[in-house]
C-alpha cells in the first residue's frame, strides 16, 4: 500500500542529518531529495504518484547535477516529503537558475492571484422579481463558478438550466415575455457554448452559439445579439479560424451602427486585434489593439450599458489582449509590456483565464530563448488545466510545446513533456 506521503514525516528531524545539510550547502538539491526520500522509505514511483510526475521525472530531478533545478517539481517533492524548504533552496537561493527578479517575477504571478477581481453585475432589466430576472441572475451564478470549477463538472447543471429556460417559455403567456425568456435563453445557450469551448468540443461550442445569436435575434436585443456574434468570433479567433472571425466581427459592428458603446467597441477591437494576430498581420493587429485602448478608455465616463458580461473589461483586460497578440505574433514580450504590466494581467483570480494568459506570457519568454522562463510558467499553468481537466488549457499548453524544438531539450522541458503527457490520461 503506498504510505501517506507529506503528512507522516512532519515527525523526522531532517536537521539531523549532517550529509542532507551537506548537500543543501553544496546546492546539490537532488541528492537532498534523493537521501529524505530514502529515509522516508518510499520509491522513486511513490513519490512521483504523490507530486503527480513520473518516475522518470523524479530520476531526473534526483540526478540532477548541473545546478539548475525546476523550482516547481522542487516545491512539490519538498513538501510532499515534508521537508523544510530552505534544505532544497527555495527559501533564499535561486533555485531554479533563473535571474533573481525573473524567479521574483515568477513567484509574483502566482501570489497575484490571491488578488480580488473587480466584476461588474449584467444590468437587471425592469422585471427585477420576474422569472426572467431570476434566470439570468442564475446563469450570471454559473459562470461565476466557471472561475474555480472545471466545466464538465458545471455542464450538466448549465445545460439542466437551459431546460428549464425553454419549458418557462413554452409557458409564456404573451410575446412580450417570450422575448424576454429568449434574452435569458440566449445568455444561457452562450454559457454553454463556452463550456464546450473549454472542454475542446468544438463543434458543440459552435452549435450552442449558433443557438445563442438566434435566440438573441428573438429577443429583439441588438446589443445581445451582437454580443453573442461577437463571442463566436473570439471562439473563432482562438481556434484557428481567424479569418471568419473577423467577418463576424464586421458584421457585428454593422449590425450595431454607430451608435457603439464604448465597452462593446473595446471588446469587438481586442477580438480584431487576436484575429489579426493570428493571421500574423501586425500592423493590423497594432491599429486593432490602438482602437482596443482608446474605447476602453471611454468606459468609465460612458452610460452604463444592459451587457451580459460579469467580468468588467478594463486596463488589466486590454493589456491580457495584448500579450495574447504578441504571443501569436512569435515576438518579445519585453518589446511590448513591462513586467509590471504582465504581472497585472496576470493578477486576474478567474484561474482558467490566468492560466491560458500565463501560456501566452510563456510563448513570449520563448521568443527570446528563456526557456526556464518559459516552461516554468509552462509547467504551473497546466497544473491549472489538469486540475480544472481543460482541454483549452491542455491546447494552449500544446502550442507552447510545438513552439519548441531541440534534439536534446532541456529537463524542464522533458518535465513539461510528462506532466503534459498526464493531461490526456
């Protein structure tokens, strides 16, 4: 039976043994891992099943004689045998190889999540007690979860949700109300869709904001509308599809005229900006991107708008867009944003968008050769999607991989190989 790994050695008194301290000064931390896990009495396959690696994973980090640790699989292995970290060098010693404000700068991103997210309600329509109302407020709940919950398991609700929205509709006593509950309607058919999406299921994501854009036009609300057209083409941009996704996007601003609020044209402008990015276009994504932060600039001073968003679209917004154009764009990150700026972008607590960010951000370490940088931020964020099972994320983390080649790579990326591998089983 494998022992309870991480909770039955708080008890050892790693201090007293000499050759551990021995090893941690010499910085060999592999071998400090190598004799607790010998003291603790566990094999190789043992403690690799209790990080979630591989044997061969925990081989390497144990063999490891170069100096250049993964700060991640260190932390892992560390605590699951319950050992101190400053014995492995995370406590004050750059244990990973990088530059000091680069692992700085790591560290940081992942202490910006604890960060609070600033969220705007979907403006409540007049029928405040209505069942409409209280159906949307639902829907508005469910995405809500979508931050922290993977989406198979929040599918099944969603789609129960839907059910419930068309037989209240059957039910509608007049036109009136029917247009509402197809309001309703179309924002849950839109969650779902995004479900889909996250799940990789492309053609079901497609099929439900197809129902979504219907149902909008059967409520009569351009700017639902536009906003659901809007959303398949941010689904289009990302899934390789570019092309279409900007005749959704011209077709979405004709359909609203010119009379664009300020928070629909910024959102419609970043999706451009991906678009063109994706096609490898960077000047127009450049202009896109411009547009993106003059609009958005607007938002605060503008009449609030009935958008079924909850997350507002501000600063931290506009310069995710960006970092996700230039890691489309294979180019620099430090050509375009400062650390301070990544590390804002990053601060979102909605963890599956910070994951799939925090692989753009990876991609644009990689254009300049840091592959530590790179695949560190690599290895966290997929944690995120085996936790979260997001095939989205496992896709994203996939372009960050194939972005990569080498006859003999590096152990940190051999680390991203196996974990990534875990992710499809």
């Amino acid at each position: 039976m494998l022992p309870t790994v991480g909770t039955q050695n708080t008890d050892i008194d790693w201090g007293s043994f000499g050759d551990l301290k021995d090893a941690a000064r010499s910085g060999h931390y592999g071998l400090v891992i190598r004799k607790a896990r010998t003291i603790a009495g566990l094999t190789q396959g043992q403690l690799g099943t209790a990080c979630g690696l591989s044997q061969a994973a925990i081989s390497r980090l144990e063999n490891r004689d170069d100096g250049t640790y993964n700060m991640n699989i260190l932390a892992n292995a560390a605590t699951a045998l319950g050992l101190p970290f400053e014995l492995v060098g995370l406590a004050n010693q750059n244990a990973n190889g990088l530059p000091v404000e680069r692992r700085e700068f790591l560290t940081a991103v992942v202490a910006a999540a604890a960060q609070p997210i600033k969220t705007v309600e979907a403006a409540v329509p007049r029928w405040d007690n209505s069942p409409e109302a209280t159906l949307r407020i639902s829907t508005s709940s469910l995405r809500r979860l979508d931050s922290t919950v993977a989406s198979r398991d929040l599918s099944e609700s969603a789609l129960t949700h839907l059910r419930l929205i068309q037989t209240i509709a059957r039910e509608a006593p007049d036109d009136a109300h029917r247009a509402r509950l197809a309001s309703a309607g179309s924002e849950a058919a839109s969650f779902a869709g995004w479900l889909s999406w996250d799940m990789a299921d492309h053609g079901s994501a497609r099929r439900w904001y197809g129902s979504a854009i219907k149902a909008a036009n059967h409520s009569g609300d351009r700017l639902l509308t536009a906003y659901q057209t809007g959303s398949l083409a941010s689904f289009e941009a990302d899934t390789g599809s570019p092309t279409e996704a900007l005749r959704l996007v011209m077709q979405t601003r004709h359909h609203l005229g010119p009379d664009l609020p300020p928070l629909a044209a910024a959102w419609l402008s970043s999706i451009e900006a991906t678009a063109h990015a994706a096609n490898g276009h960077k000047k127009a994504c450049d202009r896109a991107l411009l547009a993106c932060e003059q609009q958005a600039a607007l938002i605060p001073d503008a009449e609030p708008v009935a958008w079924p968003w909850i997350f507002a679209f501000d600063e931290r917004k506009t310069t995710a867009c960006r970092i996700t154009c230039t890691a489309h764009l294979g180019q620099p990150l430090h050509t375009r944003l400062s650390e301070s700026d990544i590390a804002t972008a990053l601060s979102s607590s909605h963890d599956k968008q910070r994951a799939l960010l925090t692989l753009d951000v990876a991609l644009g370490h990689l254009a300049t050769k840091e592959i530590d940088a790179a695949f560190t931020l690599g290895i966290r964020a997929l944690e995120t999607g085996i936790r979260l099972r997001s095939g989205k994320i496992t896709e994203r983390a996939r372009r960050l991989r194939r972005a990569y080649s080498a006859q003999t790579p590096p152990s940190i990326v051999r680390d991203f190989d196996d974990q990534l591998h875990s992710a499809y089983l």
